[in-house]
C-alpha cells in the first residue's frame, strides 16, 4: 500500500505543479485583459473562456487534493464522546460513500467529455470537452485516495497501526 500512495503522490505532485501553473496563469491573463481593456480600450478576446476553463480545472484539482488530505468537513466534537470502533466506522463510511462519489464523477464525467467533443467554446475553438476532461481526472484522484484512506481506517479498526 505504501508502494501505491509514493506512485499515487508522485503522479499528484505533477497534477498540483500543473495547477500552480495554471492558476497563476490565470492571474496573469486577467491582470493583461483589465489592463488593456481599461488602459487601452481593447482587450483579449479569449481571456474570459480560458480564464473560467483554468477556474474549473484548478477547482476540481482542489477537491482531489482536499480527499487526500482529508480536509473535508468533520464534526470533531461527536467522536471523542463515542466508542473508537464507532468513529471508525464513521470514517469507513465517509471513505465509501466518497469512492461512490468519485465512481460516480469518473462515469458522468467521461460521458461529459464525450459529448463535449462535439462542441466548440466560441472564442478559441478549443473542444468543450476540456471543460470536463477535468471530472474523470479527478474522479480518479479521488477513487484512489479515499480507497486508501479506507484500507488504513480498516487496518486501524483491526489494530494495526496504519494512520
């Protein structure tokens, strides 16, 4: 399991590089538009599609990185009142219904891209699939970690020292 959460983070890393990359990007993008539209009463004509498909990526992206991370809301008051295997199995519940989740975004989100295909964003011609390649990507991310998260919650339930 170790093996697959260094081969799992590694791929991760270059997933988060490409999202510091795109969000400052992005800033750059809007800071030229107002720039221009403002000082020069003109403008980038495409900056608004590809700053909202950047927003869409880097948003997603987050939420993989929220699952592994486990940064997702907690009650954390509920569980120091109850018994441990209790709030363990609270935590494997939370991990499955989060791979149903990303199951679900996996599906959806390559029938999306699909479709997407066949459509074009109006200023760059660009596919509009890249709008939801982004589902599936991160639907993975997410399927992976949360399944790891289950694997150490069980691990944990059973005595062992996974956390």
């Amino acid at each position: 399991m170790e093996q697959l959460k260094k081969i799992l983070d590694s791929v991760f890393v270059w997933v988060l590089r490409l999202a510091m990359v795109l969000l400052v990007a992005m800033v750059v993008l809007v800071f030229l538009n107002v720039v221009l539209r403002y000082g020069f009463s003109s403008g980038i004509h495409w900056s608004e599609e590809i700053s909202l498909v950047i927003v869409i990526w880097f948003t997603f992206i987050a939420m993989a990185l929220g699952v592994k991370e486990n940064l997702h809301i907690n009650v954390a008051i509920l569980p120091k009142k109850l018994p441990k295997a209790f709030f363990t199995a609270l935590d494997c519940l939370r991990d499955f219904l989060i791979i149903i989740i990303g199951g679900i975004m996996i599906f959806y989100g390559w029938k999306l891209t699909l479709n997407g295909a066949r459509s074009f964003l109006p200023a760059t011609n660009i596919p509009n699939s890249i709008n939801y390649l982004v589902l599936p990507v991160s639907g993975i991310f997410i399927v992976l970690y949360a399944s790891i998260h289950l694997y150490e919650d069980i691990h944990t339930y059973k005595g062992g020292k996974a956390k």
